[in-house]
C-alpha cells in the first residue's frame, strides 16, 4: 500500500459515481485485541458487499484523510484514511493504519463483491 495522495484518490471516487457498487467499510479501536489491554475501549464497525450509488464524493484533510460519499439517502463518511492500494485500477481500496502499522480503518468500493 501506498501513502495517499488525494488527487489520485479524488479522480478515482470521480470515476465511480453514479455507479452500483459494493462497499466494504469497517474500523476498529482496539476491539481484537482488547482482552490484552484492559483499558482499551473495544469497538468495531463492520459492513461488507451492501450495494451503495453516490452522486458526490470528496477526500479532505491533511492526512489522515477523510471520505465523505453523498448517498440517495443520506452519506457515508469515513476517518484516519493513510494509505491506498495503488495497483487497484477498477476499485478503490483505502485504509488508516495507527502508528504501528496496524490496521485502524478500512473504506473498498468496487463494481464486483468482495
């Protein structure tokens, strides 16, 4: 995965809107791992292949970066994004790793199902 540069990454959300794609969105703070650090506050989000079309797209920020996608009925807003994975030509695949690399938050879209 590569640093974001969101020029790359707002030509990308522009090219996939107005489309049906499927969306992987998830976050964590700690929720794997919280039975090994008790002070850590265990949450997770997850949701995998829902079928999402947005008219508007934006990246903002100064990294992290965020994501915001205007949807029929209402938008979807991710935080912490830091890297993408550059080699994907037909989906987008973002993350947001914490200072030890690990994975914090992850935002797919794409034309086929994960």
């Amino acid at each position: 995965m590569q640093h974001i540069h969101p020029e790359d990454i707002q030509s990308r959300i522009d090219r996939l809107k107005d489309q049906d794609l499927y969306i992987h969105l998830e976050m964590t703070t700690g929720a794997y791992a919280a039975h090994l650090d008790s002070s850590k506050h265990p949450a997770a989000t997850f949701i995998t292949n829902a079928v999402i079309r947005y008219s508007h797209g934006s990246i903002s920020g100064n990294g992290p970066y965020r994501i915001g996608l205007k949807a029929e009925a209402g938008w979807i807003y991710s935080e912490g994004l830091t890297h993408y994975e550059e080699s994907e030509s037909e989906r987008l695949i973002l993350a947001g790793h914490d200072s030890q690399g690990k994975l914090i938050v992850a935002l797919q879209l794409s034309k086929e199902p994960f």
